[in-house]
C-alpha cells in the first residue's frame, strides 16, 4: 500500500474552559478525544497513534485502554514546557506520511487553574534543576519573571508602549466576546481598564497575562484521501516547523526569527500569503514580538499595527486569535489556537475570516508554527 503525501486534520474537540473542571486531567483528555473522534466520524478503535505533551499527565497508554485501542502503533510526547503543539503535528504528520500509523490524535487534558499552575512554577520550574539553578536562588521563578526581562528591553530597542501590548489584549477580549466557548465571553475590557490594571511583573499587567484553565483539547489526523471520505471538510496540513535551539541567539528576540525562514520555504508561502493568525500569547507583548519576528511586519511595527486595529477580525490586516487567544478564551498551551486555526480553515469560526486560504498558528512563538489550508482538489 502505497504511503500518503498529504495528511488532514479529520477532526476536532474540546471540552468546556473553566476554573474548576470537578474531573481528572485523564478524564478531560478522554472527553475531548471523543469529541473529536466524534467529529471526524472515525471509531476510537481504529486509532493507531497517540502524541500529547511531555508534562500532561495522561499516558498514551492509559487513553489508548480507556479508548478501546487496539493496536497502537505510534506514540510520543514532546518536552519543551508548554510550546510544542506544532511540533506534535509536525511529529505525527511524518508518522502518517512514513505509513507509521493511520490515525493520529493528539491531546491535551489539564487542570491549570485548580491544579497544577504555570504561573506558581509549579509546571516549568522552583525545581533547581538545570538552567534553574542559575536563576531561581536570584528570584526567577517562574515564566513571567524571564520573559518580562524580554519584553523591557525589547521596548527599549524598539520603542513599543505598554497601551500597544494593551490594544492585542483589548483586541482579544473582542473576539472572545463573539465566542460561547471563551471564558470571557461576556466580559468586554477596553483600554483603559487594561491601562489602570495592576502589574504583575513589569511590564506585565493583568490583562497582558493568560487565563490559567481547566480543560482538554484534541485533534484527529489522517492522510488527506482518507478525510475525503469522513464527516468533516478535510483540513490540510500545509506546513509544520519546530525549533528548540541556536547557539547564536539573541534573547530579545524570539524563536519565531529562526523558524521563520524554514516555515515559509517548507510551506512555499511567504507571511503576505496568511489570511488568518493564531499566535501564542500566553503574554500580550509576544503577539507584537511574533508579528516582527515571523515577518509579518518589520521590527518595530507590530505596536503600530496593533494599535491601528490591525488584528482585529473586523477589518484588519491579519486578523489574530480570533477565538479570544490564551488571554480570552482559555490557556492550553496552544491547543485550544491549534483547533481555532482548524476551524478558520473550515470556515466555521465564530470570528470568521471570509475565504481563508492560508491559516496560520503559531505555538510557541517561534517554538512551532502550522499553516493549515482547505482541501483544493
């Protein structure tokens, strides 16, 4: 049998955001799997392939026998904190692609507010292990208190103002208040709210922070024949690029300035051909970052695009997080944008951008970048 060149996206689910799930991180898992097996119209028996993130709690293992799973063929996690959603479909598109495996799913089950927190370093770091041992006894604790160091001196260079970082949280928080999923769905925020906030590390204010939550994520791939067949308008896999390390980076700039390159040659795209963006934004400012580094805008004028209305789904240029991102609608870790960026291309948003041809989702900015795009015959 012949092995696939092309792989889809069949299927999508995801279980409620909230503050308190009441159920274990397996059972949110489990909930979301079924979704979007459900969704694509495959049988949980005929997956062969399970990939989920190295710090979920729910073993391949233990959801392939809560599934029914017969012959697991392909399994994996991928560690590099919470940023590795493109890299599990770069992972499990390849598996499909060597015939590895059929049908690939890929989930996230996670207690983020009631259990273990990102923001408490209970996730990442206080482990004293490693890197942390150089920085932790100095109060560097968790992800905020490196990244801030980031964004204050990339203001610095670049000129970029707290109320432009406000205007991608503002920005959001609108798209969130389209979406009956999102966590603020019925909270708007202005500028001035996001301005008279308190910080939490500097230059972080509140609403520049993402929403610590409870929920599950999961997305079902197959090659792009056999999505022909399912439930759904097969969503394609156009390109998928991950990044772990250079020797000569510079810290104020992100990931997104080396894979960058390698994403748009693999895709045979270039930014100006994106419709739509989904950007990891478990801080505000590394929208505006993302947007400079992956080309979408030159180096200092991801502020001004923001600023102007830029992202924005009604009107804007490249319209970003159009679900209400990390900040509005949930945090798991670039799962739930990986899915908003599957519904961008079907066209079923609620936020929806007309006649996409070319969806784009960062997860990690600059850690690992998707394009998905409708099926052309």
């Amino acid at each position: 049998m012949p092995t696939p060149d092309r792989v889809a996206v069949a299927g999508i689910g995801e279980t409620d955001y909230s503050r308190d799930s009441g159920r274990s991180e397996l059972t949110l898992s489990l909930q979301a799997i079924t979704a979007a097996l459900d969704d694509a119209g495959i049988d949980p028996t005929e997956v062969d392939g399970l990939m989920t993130w190295a710090v979920d709690t729910s073993p391949e293992a233990a959801i392939a026998e809560n599934l029914g799973v017969r012959d697991l063929k392909w399994f994996g996690q991928i560690n590099q904190a919470g940023n590795v959603g493109a890299a599990l479909v770069a992972s499990a598109s390849a598996a499909i692609r060597a015939g590895l495996a059929e049908v690939v799913v890929i989930y996230r089950g996670v207690n983020g507010r009631s259990g273990r927190r990102y923001g408490s370093g209970a996730v990442t770091s206080r482990r004293g292990q490693g890197p942390g041992a150089f920085t932790e006894p100095f109060g560097m604790l968790t992800p905020q208190h490196g990244l801030a160091m980031t964004a204050q001196r990339r203001m610095h260079e670049t000129g970029t103002t707290s109320r432009q970082f406000g205007m991608v949280a503002v920005t959001e928080r609108a798209h969130a208040n389209r979406n009956p999923r999102a966590t603020f769905y019925d909270r708007p925020l202005t500028i001035e709210d996001h301005q008279t906030s308190r910080f939490i590390v500097e230059p972080f204010r509140l609403y520049d922070c993402c929403l610590e939550t409870d929920g599950g994520g999961a997305l079902v791939l197959t090659s792009l024949e056999r999505a022909r067949s399912l439930r759904q308008p097969p969503v394609e896999v156009k390109a998928a690029a991950q990044f772990a390390y250079a020797a000569d980076r510079e810290y104020i700039d992100t990931a997104a300035k080396y894979l960058g390159p390698r994403l748009w040659a693999q895709a045979g795209m270039d930014p100006s051909d994106m419709d739509v963006a989904q950007i990891y934004d478990h801080f505000a400012p590394f929208v505006v970052f993302a947007l400079e580094d992956y080309g979408f805008v030159d180096r200092g004028e991801g502020g001004p695009l923001v600023e102007s209305g830029g992202i924005a789904w009604d009107g804007g240029l490249l319209p970003v997080n159009t679900s209400g991102g990390h900040l509005s609608e949930a945090y798991l870790q670039g799962m739930n944008q990986l899915l908003e960026g599957v519904r961008q291309a079907r066209g079923t948003s609620t936020a929806q951008v007309p006649d996409v041809g070319a969806s784009f989702v960062d997860t990690g900015i600059g850690t690992g970048a998707v394009i998905f795009g409708p099926d052309h015959r």
